[in-house]
C-alpha cells in the first residue's frame, strides 16, 4: 500500500460583522474572516494538505482569488472539488487532523459538528477525523483577536 502525507497551513484576519465558518460549521460570533471565499481557514489549511499530499501546489493556484467563480464560495464545495481530484488520482483520504489556533470564541462546542461535517466530506469517519483548538495565550496577532491560523495535515492511501 502506498501513503503520502500532506501539510497544510492557512491563516485569514478577523473583522467585525463578518460570519465566521470553521471546519464547515458556522461559529457564533461578532467577527468573521476577511476572505475571498467564506474564509473557513480549516477548510482551507485542509485543502492545502490534500493538494499537497498530491504534489499539486495550493488552494491558491486552484481557485484563485482573481477569479469572480469562486467569490463567496462555500468552503465545503471547494474541499469537495480537492476530495474529488484525490479520488480521480487513485487515492484515498486516511485520516486528517487539524489544529486551530483562535483567541475567541471558544471552539469546543463545535468540535464534534466540524469533524462530523469534515468526515462526510472526506468519506471518513468521525474517528478519522481530528479537530483541536487552542489558544495563542493572547500572544501574536492570533492573541491580540487579529486573525487565526490552522494547520492541518492528512494521510492519503492507494
């Protein structure tokens, strides 16, 4: 059985008034991501890793953000185009785990729907599928309630 490991890495400043969606669930709160897209940076940070894990660069060179297509886009349709090209190049997704680093809102009632949405997506299961959050202990942008950052990394199987 052959394996690649992908890392994916993404980050989106936060502003008021904006919705916030993490991992596919949108998160109770007065600010949102400044973003192309909807901004959901574990999607995004999990598209990196799938599309790195396959060689195949980033979100970026995929769905650019010069592109009108893609302007408020769902996150989750954009991580169902990368799942599809995984597939379409005779992998399989093992297992993803992600990790989101935001001051504010605390993240853990929504864990278990970001990973039960993810899994779906992934056609994984549940336990398959990992979602931590932290916080940055109000050290660095992410602190300060500036932005968030995710990094995500995935196992694919063929």
């Amino acid at each position: 059985m052959e394996f690649r490991i992908g890392n994916g890495y993404d980050v989106h400043a936060l502003a008021p008034g904006l919705p916030m969606w993490l991992g596919g669930v949108q998160i109770d709160s007065p600010t949102g991501f400044v973003a192309h897209s909807d901004g959901d940076v574990a999607i995004h940070a999990l598209c990196d890793a799938l599309l790195g894990a396959l060689a195949l660069g980033d979100i970026g060179h995929l769905f650019p953000d010069s592109s009108a297509e893609w302007k408020g886009i769902d996150s989750k349709i954009l991580l169902s185009k990368v799942v599809a090209l995984v597939h379409e190049k005779g992998w399989r997704v093992g297992n993803a785990d992600i990790t989101i680093a935001l001051q504010k809102p605390k993240l853990a009632p929504y864990i278990g729907s970001m990973r039960t949405c993810l899994s779906e997506i992934l056609g994984i299961g549940t336990d398959a599928v990992s979602v931590k959050a932290t916080t940055t202990e109000r050290l660095g942008f992410v602190g300060r309630e500036e932005g968030a950052e995710v990094w995500a990394s995935v196992l694919i199987l063929k």
